[in-house]
C-alpha cells in the first residue's frame, strides 16, 4: 500500500489537490504505524529488479 501511494504521484496521472493530500496522508498514516516501512519498501523495490536466480543443478 505504501508503495503504491509512493508510485500514484509519478504516473503522470491528474490528481486534484484533495487526492494528493489525501495519498500525502495515508502515507503519513502507514510510517507512523510501521517505521521501517520506507526501508521495508526499499528493499522490496531492489529485490523486484534483481534477476531471477538460476536453479543450482
């Protein structure tokens, strides 16, 4: 959820001011619930771009 209110800004999506705050807020919301979830998602992000590991034979 964090990420994808991360990401909604550089969609290239019109947002009104009241939808960027609100994503603005939710953020806000979940960091302060969980306060390693930037790192959490940092790290999610890198291990989505890794390749794939080749299966040891």
């Amino acid at each position: 959820m964090y990420r994808c209110a991360a990401d909604t800004p550089e969609t290239n999506v019109a947002l009104t001011y009241e939808r960027e705050k609100s994503i603005e807020s939710i953020q806000k919301q979940i960091r302060e619930l969980i306060p390693e979830v930037a790192a959490r998602a940092r790290q999610s992000m890198k291990s989505e771009m890794q390749p794939p590991l080749s299966p040891a034979m």
